[in-house]
C-alpha cells in the first residue's frame, strides 16, 4: 500500500504568493499521479486554506480532481471545518453533520483514521476527553488491520524548531498519546502543522511530519536550486515491515532543470529512505 501525505498548502486567494501556492499543490498532484507504481491513496494533513473560506476551497478541490487516488483530508488550525465539509461534502470521505471531523478509512490493507485537533480557542491542538472516548471507539470498531493515524498537530515534544508544544493544553497531548497507544494496531501517525520535516514517536509508534507543501513558507535548509519544489511525503507500506517513509521532491521545470545540473540523486532509492519502521526512527 503506498499513501501519499501532502500538508499545509495555505491556499489563500488574497495572498501576495497565492499564484505560488495554487502551483504549489498542482505540481505536487501531478508528481503523485506519476509515481510508478501508483499511490493507492493521497492524505491531506490540513492548513489546507490559509483563511478557511470557501473560495480557497474552491480552488482546492478544482485541482484535487486532476489527482487520480481518492483524497482523504484532516482540518488544521487555519481550516474553517464547516467550509471544509461544505467543500468536501461530494467526496464520501468526510462524516456529515456537526462536530469534529473523525472518521475511518476502511478500503485498504492499512486502516487510515483521520483526527480532527482543530480547536477555536488557539493555533495549537486540542483533545478533549469526550473525543478520547470517540477515537477509542473509532480505534476498536475494526480488530483486525493495522492503523495509521494522521492529523494535523503532531502529537509528540518537536525538538527541531521555535515551538516544542503544539498542543494548546500539554494534558491534551499527553491524553491523545494515551489513546494511540490503547491499541498494538496503530502503527504509524502522519501529521503536519510545523512546516518542517522531521520524525519523533510516541512510544513504540513512529510519528512523521511532513513539510508544508507551499515553498514559500516550508521550514528547514533547502539548498537554493530547491528552494521552488514541492516535497511531499510517500509512505511504503509492507506488512513484514511496516511503513517505509521517503521524502519526494517534485520533477523539476524546464527553468528549474537548468540550475538543477549535478544533482540528479535528490528522489534517493528505497535504501537511502528514511525508514520510519519502529525500529529506526530516532526522536527529532
Ligand atoms: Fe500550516
């Protein structure tokens, strides 16, 4: 099974780069449909537009039909979560009625739980215990496949950057950590919300943080013939292995390729991958 992670796309029409970021997630749904072989399915770790409205959302989904594996999407702080369900109400991924936008992913070898930690009161996540109850109940409605998780507020102390906590309420965190270790069956988490790429764990379970998916607000040293593509997340799953995590950048443009001369090992093959199987992935 191979899942594609994009994050943190900050489509904003009013924005001085919205251009940017529009192509930002075109090229990156382009370089998804060419993976040989194909992602089965793409994940969408929130921030998906910058000010939640629905013209943002507009846009989004006008560019996620081009995308050939079905989409399954998670709110972020920047979210509107009622336009966000409005946007995505034809796609059958997104529980109708009110409240938080949990829900289970049941067509593949993996089961992919989707978890809202989007709350009005702060930037950061929340995690109330009624929800715990509700995940857990999510968790244990199927006993057989593994589970990846993905969210948007990573869930673990992020050591790399300004801000360690991303939970508005530490017992929040620390509650949510609870739960995804309630069950052996949760064997990855997938999230976003820094901008950065890095890995941590919650106990035995790897936790891999994508970048943001918008060049012109993604954290970390890029060196500057890279500094305009995308990089995305693909995660390898094989069921003696777990889940295998290789960040991909996208094909280059023609202007692109011309300051790009002598570096054509940057998508490195399945050895040099960073492994996020729970054996190798080190708190970062
Ligand atoms: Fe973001």
């Amino acid at each position: 099974m191979i899942i594609a992670q994009i994050s943190d796309t900050h489509i904003d029409h009013g924005a001085p780069d919205a251009d940017r970021r529009a192509s930002d997630l075109a090229r990156t749904i382009a370089d998804i449909n060419a993976l040989d072989p194909p992602a089965d399915v793409i994940i969408y770790t929130g921030d998906i537009a910058h000010g939640g409205r629905p013209v943002d959302y507009e846009q989004v989904t006008s560019l996620l039909r081009m995308a050939r594996a079905p989409v399954y999407v998670a709110p972020g702080n920047r979210d509107d979560r009622e336009h966000l369900r409005q946007a995505f109400s034809g796609w059958a991924c997104l529980a109708s009625g009110a409240g938080c936008l949990d829900y289970a992913v049941e067509d593949f070898p993996v089961r992919l739980l989707a978890v809202d930690t989007v709350t009005t009161h702060s930037n950061k996540g929340a995690f109330a215990p009624e929800h715990a109850r509700q995940l857990i109940g999510l968790i244990d409605a199927e006993k057989t496949k593994p589970i990846a998780v993905f969210l948007h507020h990573p869930p673990y102390v992020v050591t790399v950057g300004p801000d360690p906590l991303n939970f508005a309420i530490a017992e929040d965190m620390a509650r949510l950590q609870q739960v995804l270790q309630h069950s052996a069956r949760v064997i990855a988490v997938f999230c976003g919300h820094v901008h950065r790429s890095t890995a941590g764990r919650i106990g035995r379970i790897p936790v891999i943080v994508a970048p943001c998916t918008a060049t012109s607000l993604r954290k970390g040293d890029y060196p500057r013939h890279l500094q305009t593509r995308p990089v995305y997340h693909v995660h390898r799953f094989e069921p003696a292995y777990g889940f295998s995590t290789q960040a991909r950048i996208v094909k280059a443009t023609a202007g692109e390729k011309a300051a790009d001369s002598g570096t054509e090992s940057e998508n490195p093959e399945p050895a040099e991958r960073l492994r996020s199987t729970a054996s190798d992935v080190r708190a970062g």
